[in-house]
C-alpha cells in the first residue's frame, strides 16, 4: 500500500468498508458454505429479502460476490478467493486475542 496512489486508497478503503458491516459478514460467512439465492440467505441470517439483496448488491458491485440468474432466482457465491483468506486470517488473530485475554484474566484471578 506504500505506493498506492489516492484513488486506489479509496478503492481499498471502499471494500474494507464492505466487510465492516456485521449483516454482510453473515451473509458472506454463508457464501462460504457454497452458493444460496436471497430467500435462502434471507431465511439464514433473519434479515428481509429486500435487505439482503442490497447487501448483495454492494457486494457484488465490490466483486467479492458472483450473481447467476437462473428462471426466476439468483444465485450468489463468492467470487473472490482473498475474501474467504482475510476473514479466516482475521479471525484467527481475534481468536488468539480472546485467548490470550482469558488466561490473563483467569491468571489475574488466580492471583487474587
């Protein structure tokens, strides 16, 4: 990043923003799984389809997400390798904090 241009920082900045948000997240933890239309999605996280289908929308706008028609559905799954790495990266290292967190705190205890 230490050459980027400001546009292509904007460009960066714009798909973290993508994944910032906790409803995306679940939607794409989903996609993970393999591909789903939006009632589908819709159904699993509780949200509406018109919600989803927005989130999807950005998502795809991002191309983190691929859209296929077929009759009257569409289907989405993930279309960007990078996506699924950075969130299990991500998540290991925050599940590696909480650990770390809880044995010091179980070890602040166990000093009392």
């Amino acid at each position: 990043m230490k050459d980027l241009p400001p546009q292509a920082l904007e460009q960066v900045a714009a798909y973290f923003q993508v994944l910032s948000e906790p409803t995306r997240l679940r939607i794409l933890n989903l996609l993970r799984t393999g591909e789903h239309n939006v009632g589908e999605l819709a159904l699993a996280c509780g949200y509406t389809a018109a919600n989803v289908s927005r989130h999807l929308s950005l998502m795809t706008k991002q191309g983190m997400v691929q859209r296929e028609s077929r009759g009257t559905s569409a289907y989405y799954r993930l279309s960007d390798p990078s996506v699924d790495a950075l969130c299990e990266l991500v998540c290991g290292t925050l599940a590696q904090r909480l650990e770390q967190a809880a044995a010091d705190s179980s070890a602040f205890r166990a000093a009392l």
